[in-house]
C-alpha cells in the first residue's frame, strides 16, 4: 500500500513539474509575441512620407544636390588616426573601415603609422551635410536622432541627454523621435 502511494505521489509530482514547464513556455511564447506586436507598431511611427524628402535642395540656389559622391584617392596616417576614425572622415561610416583594410592589404588593421599612406577605395558614399542647429527649439525630421541632433545643436553628442531632459513631457523614450515633433534646445 505504501509502495503504491509513494508512485502515485511521484506520478503527481512529475505531472505537476511538467504542467510548471508547460505554463513557463507558454508564458515566454505569449511575451515574444507582445514584444513583436509593440515592435511593430513602434516601427510604423514617424514613417510617414515627407514630400520632397527624397531630393535635396539647395535653398540659396534652388538646385539639386547629390544625394552620393564617390571618395577615393590616398591618406596620410595622421597621429591618433585608427581605420575607424579614417572611414568616418572619408566615408561618414566608421564601418568602412574594413574595405581600407583589404584595398591596402594590412595584416594587421591595429598597426598603422604616423606618415603611412593608404590608397582608399572608390567606394560611392552618402553626401552629408552638417547643418548646425540655432535657436531654442527644433522640429523633428526623418532620420534624426537626440545624438546627431545634440552634435548640430552643440557640438557635443553626449549632451543629448539635456535635449531629452528639456522635452520629458513630449518624450517617454528618447530613442523614439517622431517626425514633425517640436524639441526644446535649452541654451545654458
């Protein structure tokens, strides 16, 4: 009779753990697809068309601008450069940094010295435009960002945390900027 008990309390047991697994999973599967959900919509934000957002105009001259240029041609190694800091300057993406490294067959893409000169390579990058950013206030665009922002509107990406500061009561999350959204730059 013991015996009996005893499998009758393990079989209870062994249910009982896999029901917890059972309702562990379903709990997880039910937050993945919440998180998916919240994602998607959160995405969809600020994805509104914007006319004449897809060609750049030159207000002074009413031209177009290029939207890409093509760079190229050899860089010294200055001191303190690294391929990072190198592809941001000649193709706004520090990423880049990897097709100097094979365009100058570098072993090694941490050693570099002062005078070195690198062939860069032809590679058609997006034209940008520093526009710093005066006044006291700012009007979202696509694309924009606390960090870019602060750096127009200061020089100084870390003091994005000031622009989000200021604008608490617009913004829940400062990651999430949408287009046409009126910022406060507080000028100290």
């Amino acid at each position: 009779m013991c015996k009996l008990q005893g499998m009758k309390r393990k079989a209870a047991n062994k249910k009982s753990a896999e029901e917890m697994v059972s309702m562990f999973l379903g709990l997880v599967i039910v937050m993945v697809v919440f998180g998916l959900v919240v994602n998607f919509f959160q995405k969809r934000k600020g994805s509104v068309s914007v006319p004449g957002a897809e060609t750049a105009i030159d207000l002074e001259t009413g031209e177009s601008k290029p939207e890409s240029v093509s760079v190229g041609g050899v860089y010294t190694v200055e001191m303190g450069d690294n391929l990072w800091k190198i592809a941001e300057k000649h193709y706004n993406s520090g990423y880049k940094w990897v097709e100097i490294a094979k365009r100058n067959d570098l072993k090694n893409p941490d050693l570099l010295a002062v005078g070195q000169e690198l062939k860069m390579p032809e590679l058609t990058v997006e034209a940008s435009e520093t526009v710093t950013i005066e006044g006291d206030s700012y009007i979202v665009e696509r694309g924009d960002n606390l960090w870019e922002i602060a750096i127009r509107a200061y020089g100084d990406g870390y003091s994005w945390t000031k622009i989000w500061q200021a604008n608490r009561n617009v913004l829940n999350n400062p990651g999430l900027l949408e287009i046409g959204m009126s910022l406060v730059l507080p000028r100290e």
